[in-house]
C-alpha cells in the first residue's frame, strides 16, 4: 500500500542515498551484526524497557529510509506506526505480519531487514515480559548505521538520543518497563517537556487509523481484550 509518507526532519536532513545498494550483505555480515557491542549495550541498560525499545524503532528506521526506493509500499512504515501505539500500549500493536523478507527481495534488501524486525520482535517480547533485551537495539542500530549511507549522520543521532533517552526515562529497577515515549522525541530538534511530551502521544494515538493500518487493533477488539480505557485517547 502506497500512503506518501515522509521521512522525520532528522532523516531528511541527512539525505539518505536514493540509489540502489552497494554493501555486501551475506552470511558473514548477517553473523557480524550479531556481534556484542557491549559499550552501547550498557549504556541501552541504563535507560527503561520503553525507551531502549523506542531507540530501536529510530534506529529501524534509518535502515527503512534507505531502503525505501527498494520496497513496493508502505507497508512497513504503517507497522512503525503501530509499534509506536505499541509502546503507549502493548494491546495496540496487532501483529508483526510483515512478508519472507529474504525469498522476495534480493540479499542485500532482504537480509537487512529481516534481521532488524526478527530482533525488534524479540525485543517486544521481552520487554513485555519484563526480561532484559539490551543487546537487540545494539543489533538493530549496527544494522541501520551499515545500510543507511551516511554513517556520520547516524552516529550523531545515536550518540545524541541515546543520551536523551538515559537522561528523560533512566531505568528503574522497580518499574523497568518505564513510561511511553513520544515518537516526536527521536528528533534530536525535538524540545522535550513533560507536557508536551503528553500531547505528543496523545495526539499521536488520536491520529491513527485503525482501519486502514492491519497492524492496529480496532477499538473493539482491544476492550475485547481486556484494554482498560478508551482506545486511541491518553
């Protein structure tokens, strides 16, 4: 499905290349990205479930970015809306759906990107099941900073929102999984502040459409399951 999304200001400024990839990506790159990198793991460890999962949906989507002009839709930039709804709330997010990467795109399209969702989905399992999960950000970013073309335009965004994260959702061992971040605060040109941070995701959550985007949950079926609340308000 084509929907003209745009990318956030942050990605645009960097000017990710629009031309077909160059990189090797075989089986030695795919174990290579596995590698620990532990000086960021620690610092994803410092920071809430919420938040480490919210670096890991800015970090996918640079990956996304560059790939964009390989892709036949906008599938997977509906899924990132919805995993967005996903970290206000779990009851959200509907289903990781998304196609057999590998058979349908050439390597270099499709090993990247399965990769980076098959680990983003682990990570969404264990952050809801309260287990630690700090390695996979480091993998998905290794990944977006090797595909997107402007690795010195990565580095930055990363070294800044990671500090941004640590410092605004530091993890609490009482509370690991911490408070939803609003989308908007992965733009490092984003001026935080505690309300308008709750704007943000309550504007964000008013915004979506459920009926149009298979990865959401429709009202309905989120009280169906339980959903205590009024969908789509915060």
């Amino acid at each position: 499905m084509e929907l003209n999304y745009m990318p956030p200001p942050h990605i645009a400024a960097a000017d990710l290349p629009r031309i077909p990839v160059t990189y090797r990506w075989d089986n030695t790159t795919e174990e290579e990205m596995m590698f620990f990198q532990m000086n960021i793991a620690h610092r994803m460890a410092e920071m809430s479930a919420r938040a480490a999962l919210a670096f890991s949906l800015g970090a996918l989507e640079w990956t996304l970015w560059r790939l964009r002009p390989e892709l036949p839709g906008d599938d997977v930039f509906q899924f990132l809306d919805a995993a967005w709804a996903g970290l206000v709330d779990w009851s959200y997010l509907k289903s990781f759906d998304l196609p057999e990467w590998e058979p349908a795109f050439e390597r270099p399209v499709g090993g990247p990107l399965w990769e980076s969702f098959n680990v983003l989905q682990m990570s969404f399992v264990e952050a809801r099941d309260s287990k630690p999960f700090m390695h996979n950000p480091v993998i998905i970013s290794k990944i977006a900073l090797y595909v997107c073309g402007r690795p010195d335009a990565f580095k930055t965004w990363r070294r800044s929102i990671i500090k941004r994260l640590i410092t605004m959702y530091p993890m609490d061992l009482t509370a690991p999984t911490g408070c939803p971040v609003p989308r908007n605060l992965l733009d490092p040109g984003y001026v935080p502040s505690p309300e308008m941070n709750n704007k943000h995701i309550a504007d964000y959550l008013a915004g979506l459409n459920w009926q149009t985007n298979r990865f959401l949950h429709s009202p309905d079926e989120m009280l169906e399951n339980g959903f205590d609340g009024v969908p789509y308000t915060f």
